[in-house]
C-alpha cells in the first residue's frame, strides 16, 4: 500500500496541491483530502484521551479499546487516501458494536439528555465524539461525489455512539455521574 514517507518536507504541496495514495494529485481542500483530515484530528484527539488519567480499574481495558481504535482510524484513513481502496473490514464495525453493547449495558438508562464534562477524560471523550460527528459528517459528504465502501461511515458512525458511552463510563469509574441538562424554561 503506497510509499512510506522518508521525506517530510517534499515542497510539492506548496501550490496547494497533494498526492493521493494511488499516486494522483487533488487539492488540498478536496472533500477526500477534508475527510482524511478530520479523521487524521479524530486519532489525535484519540492519542490525547490516551494520556489523561483513567480510573485505574478500567485503565488497561481503555488503553487497549483506543489503541485499536487508532489502528482502525489510521486504516480508515489508508482507504479515503487511495480511491476505490478498502481496508476497513466489517468485522472493525462489529468490534465497535460488541464494546458498544458491553459498556451501555453497565450504565443505567439515560433519562435527560446530558452536557459534556465531568473528569477531564470524559471531557475528552466528548471532545473526541464531536470531532468524529465531524468526520462522519465530512466522509457522507465525500460519498455523495465520490463512491466509498459502506464500512468508512459505518465505523465512525458507530465510533462516535461508542465515545459517547464511554464518556459516562469513565465518568462513573471515576466515582462521578452524569451531568444532567436541566431546561432552563420548563416549570417545575
């Protein structure tokens, strides 16, 4: 799959152009190039969530589930560089789904919608949700000019569902709970 970089600074870019993995040049605000990079921020913010302080009883567990997250990222972002290229497998989408099931099941049911926050981790985890809506929201647009596999939208669909519930997972190893939105106009 495509070279390796062994250059950084190549200088082939600064007319706003960039190499696809298939050895084609698009521009750099391209909707392939957008989406890759959205997904590119995801597994940072991912590698930030990595180094904040989970509650040790579910820590090792977490570092293992985001650090398949972040190969499974860096695969989805191998299949928007090369057009017509998978390598994002469904079996990825159903791991999503299996922790999915597994860490909602631990939580009691949600009655109010809830704010972002908590422990500085979950706080990131929801700043990894919104980044990964963004992406999902980048790779649909891709798909409606270009044609993509099903899996890339799946995936970070099912991700960002996933970075939700685990927010109020590591909210509530963390002792803490979720932070209820309270309507400011309704009476009570």
């Amino acid at each position: 799959m495509g070279n390796r970089l062994s250059k950084i600074a190549t200088r082939t870019g600064d007319a706003g152009m960039t190499g696809l993995g298939d050895g084609s040049r698009v521009e750099k605000d391209h909707l392939r190039i957008c989406a890759l990079g959205d997904v590119d921020e995801l597994n940072s913010e991912i590698g930030v969530l990595m180094t904040e302080a989970i509650p040790e009883s579910i820590a090792s567990e977490m570092q293992v589930l985001f650090l398949r997250v972040q190969h499974d990222l860096f695969d989805l972002g191998g299949e928007l560089c090369i057009p017509n290229y998978t390598l994002l497998k469904e079996e990825q989408v159903a791991q999503l789904d299996a922790w999915l099931k597994h860490y909602n099941d631990t939580l009691p049911p949600l009655t109010e919608f809830i704010l972002p926050g908590g422990t500085r981790a979950a706080a990131q985890a929801h700043v990894c949700r919104t980044v990964c809506r963004r992406a999902e929201r980048s790779i649909v647009k891709l798909g409606w000019h270009d044609t993509l596999h099903d899996s890339p939208r799946q995936y970070v669909n099912r991700l960002s569902d996933l970075l939700f519930v685990l927010a109020r997972v590591l909210n509530r190893a963390a002792g803490g709970q979720d932070i209820l939105w309270k309507n400011q106009n309704k009476s009570d």
